[in-house]
C-alpha cells in the first residue's frame, strides 16, 4: 500500500505518514499533524492556504471515520510538501471511491462535504483526484494546493 501511496509523491522533498484508527479523534490528530509538519517544513500557519488545507483534511478524514469504519479499522493520511506546494492524501480501504466531479454538481447530504472540499481546492487553484487501490478495496484521495 505505501509504495502505491509515494508514487505520486516525487517531487515533494517534505513527506510524513500517520496512520491511525478509523475513529472521531482521527479528525483532531490529522490536522494537530498537519499543523506539526507543515510548520516543520517552513509553511508559517497564517499562510493564506493552511486554513483551507486544514478544513479540506478535517472533511476527508471525517468522511473515512463515517463511511469507512467498519471496513478499514485504519486511516492513513500522506503529508507532502515542497517549496510551491502543500499535499495530502487520506487513505482508506473502503472500497467506495467517490465522484469529485459530481460533488461539484451533485446535491445533497452526501455529497454537500466533497462540494464544500472541491469549492475550495478550485478556489486555491489547487487539485483534487481519487485514486484506487490496486485491489479495488481501498482509496486515497489526494489534495494539492500551492503554496
């Protein structure tokens, strides 16, 4: 899992992994981690997209803790990050890859927390993308935002 996970993860010289139990206080310690790493790493935390960044993660990882508990007792949430951009992708082995292009356009409860998160990476001009496990029981999905 983790060799697929760094595939895309080349040309970020700044990484960290945290791996976790599928559990409501996955959301607090995801971002506590975020904030840890990214101040590491230089990303003063006033920086226009560190508040966008942590409420896009907080969602995601909220959305593994609702949706994917009972399949993948573990989340696993990839730091990444260079000079130009911060990345992050939450991982778990629910099998269920969401549409990020029809949270866009889609209504409802289920999607109305990937709009919120796709209004924002489209706002920062950043990227989003699902990318499945070899297996087809798990996803990431990833966020990369400029810095």
């Amino acid at each position: 899992m983790l060799a697929t996970l760094t595939t895309c993860l080349k040309e970020f010289p700044y990484r960290h992994v945290l791996t976790m139990p599928t559990t409501p206080s996955a959301v607090r310690l995801s971002r506590e981690m975020a904030e840890q790493a990214w101040q590491e790493w230089g990303v003063r935390p006033n920086h226009p997209a560190v508040g966008p960044a942590l409420l896009i993660l907080g969602e995601l990882v909220t959305n593994s803790v609702r949706h994917a508990a009972d399949d993948s007792p573990q989340t696993t949430v990839i730091y990444a990050g260079s000079n130009k951009h911060l990345a992050f992708g939450v991982h778990d082995r629910h099998a269920h890859q969401p549409s990020l292009s029809e949270a866009v356009t889609g209504s409802g409860a289920r999607t109305r927390g990937l709009a919120t998160v796709m209004e924002l990476v489209r706002d920062l001009d950043g990227t989003a993308v699902v990318r499945g496990d070899a297996d087809g029981q798990g996803k990431t999905i990833w966020i990369t935002l400029p810095l």
